[in-house]
C-alpha cells in the first residue's frame, strides 16, 4: 500500500478492497489524523473492530494551562471524529456515532458503528472529502476582499446539528471589541509563567513543523521572555485584515456539546478549504472567563454558548503542520480493556 511519505499524503486510491473489514476501517483513519487540534497536539486515540471504531482521548496530550475546561481537547476530537464521518460516507460506509457511550470512562468521547453500503443519517457535501488533505490553519495577514454572500452561505450550511449555531459577522464594531480582548488576553496569558511554559513546552515538540534548533529556541524565549506585546500586536493585525469573525455557540455547555462544536468547525473548514478560503482560531479570548461571558454578549442569539472562535479569509497557503503516524495513535483491545 503507497500511503505517501508523510501522513499527508494519503491517497484514495490505496483503500483496500480485499475482505479484512478490520483494514479497511483502519484506512479510514488516515484522514481522521489530519484534523486540526489545539498546538497541534493531536490528543487522540482509536480503537478499531470488525464493526466499529472508538474515539479516545490522550489526556497526556491536554493543555491543562491553556485549556483546563478541556473545552479546546473535545472541540480537537470533535474535528477528528468529523474527518473520520466524512471519509466513511466517501468510501460508502453508514455510520451511527454514540457519544461518551460507557459513562464511567470518560476518555471514550465516541463510539461509531460503521456498515458497508448503509445510508449515513446526514450526508455531507461531497466537497469535503477531496478537502482533507488540502486543509490547513493559515496564520497569514488575510487580504482585503470580502468573502462574497454565496461562499457565505455555504459555509453557514455547514452548521446543521441540531443545538448548534454558527454565527458569521464583518461589522466593524465586533471585530474591534473583540479585538481588544484578544490584545488582553495575550497578555494575560504571557503573564502567566506556567501558561508560557506549556506552550514552550509543545514548541519544543516541533507541533508547528519549524527544525529541531528552531523548536527548541522557541521554546527557550516563550518559555523565559515575556513575548505577549508583540504578539498581541501581531494577533490584533490577524483578526483586523480578515473579512469575517466566525462564533459556533451551543445551546448545552458539556462534553458532547463541544465534540460537535468539533465536528461543526472542521464541516466549516473543509468547505471553506473548498472554496480557497482559509481559517484561524483565535482561541485565547474562550479561554479567559471574563472574555467568553463577553464574547456571548456578541452573538445575537440568546442563552448561546461559544465555542470555538475564528476568522475566515483569503490568504497566501501555507505548508502543513506535521502529523503523528496513525500507529502511533491506534490501540488494540488489550490496551482498550486495560484502561
């Protein structure tokens, strides 16, 4: 099988069609490892059956600074699972998703029944598919044209789970109030010497895809230097060149909620990789209480949750972050019964 060089280079053309059922799930998890996840951490694990694949979460790989509501972690798997869906309807598999299904283990977020030929409840655009190993975050400054109304629509159609909204805006006046939260909440963050270290400490990892040296020296100067006014300055650039700010909020704030949240963000994603438009999360304000209550306020809708913040623009492309080999993430059924 030619899987490519890296993990981005996964091709359809390799899925296997002999009768293993086992192997041929296990292919489709090829294009759930290139979800985007929080610092690239990539926090997840699988499971694989004759009929099923279960969705973990790798607690070793969750920012307990950054994210200690562990909102970022399931919105990460909620992006996995959703790469996971797109690529079963593709290869023309149905699928039933149960959520936290054993409750006394938290760290199974998803249980997914998969049947050959069987009809999916909600089939998904089939741009998608052919958008997974396109889709990448762009951090560049954002060019001045607007995202015209039809792209828009599109995207909003992506956001179709039942609880879920995805709030899409360009006025002038958002942008700015969110903008000087984002300015507050880098330096609140930078502040914080145990939030510099995480950080540095993934750096270290080389999540980002910079060189040995490079990482490591990253690490050294977010880990000792206060660097939060210059990027604050240069997060404020991002978010003001792009055309749209984009909010998913929920109705119920819990673990399922933010899966979903997941699953919308990347449905999102991949159809704006569809239509040459890049996203960023601008997380930061979601991850400071003062600001997601305020950030709530924003949203025309009442008593709405927000979940995942980003903005929407068009932009130069820039290379992929590196991925984990699906070995490393898969576990066998001793591993699963041990936990």
């Amino acid at each position: 099988m030619n899987t490519g060089s890296t993990p981005w280079q996964v091709d359809s053309h390799d899925f296997p069609h002999g009768d293993d059922s086992r192997q041929k799930l296990t292919f489709l998890l090829r294009y759930a490892i290139l979800a985007p996840s929080s610092h690239n951490t990539q926090p997840w694990q699988f499971a694989v059956s004759d009929d099923g694949i279960r969705l973990f979460a790798d607690k070793a790989r969750w920012l307990q600074v950054a994210d200690a509501d562990q909102r970022e972690l399931h919105i990460s798997l909620g992006c996995a699972l959703e790469n996971l869906l797109v690529a079963a309807e593709h290869f023309g598999y149905g699928h039933q998703v149960t959520y936290f299904p054993e409750p006394a283990d938290e760290n199974l977020v998803a249980a997914v029944t998969l049947t050959a030929g069987g009809e999916p409840p909600d089939v998904r655009p089939i741009e998608l598919f052919d958008a997974i190993p396109h889709r990448h975050t762009n951090h560049n400054i954002y060019e001045e044209r607007p995202i015209p109304a039809g792209a828009q629509a599109r995207l909003q159609a992506c956001c179709n789970q039942a609880g879920l909204s995805l709030y899409l805006t360009n006025d002038a006046e958002i942008k700015r109030q969110v903008d000087e939260m984002i300015v507050r909440a880098d330096a609140i963050q930078f502040a914080d010497p145990a939030w510099r270290e995480e950080l540095g400490y993934w750096m270290g990892q080389g999540v980002f895809g910079t060189s040995w040296l490079m990482s490591k020296m990253s690490q050294l100067a977010v880990t000792y230097l206060n660097l939060g006014k210059g990027l604050a300055k240069k997060d404020s650039e991002l978010l003001m060149s792009a055309p749209v700010l984009a909010v998913i909020g929920s109705q119920a704030d819990d673990r399922t909620a933010q899966v979903q949240a997941g699953q919308v963000f990347e449905r999102v994603s991949l159809m704006a990789t569809a239509l040459d438009i890049h996203v960023h999360p601008m997380s930061q304000i979601l991850e400071i209480p003062e600001f997601k209550s305020q950030v709530a306020e924003l949203i025309p809708e009442l008593d709405v949750v927000p979940q995942h913040t980003f903005r929407l623009g068009y932009a130069e492309p820039e290379d992929h972050s590196p991925r984990r080999p699906l070995e490393d993430v898969l576990i066998s059924e001793n591993e699963v019964l041990a936990r």
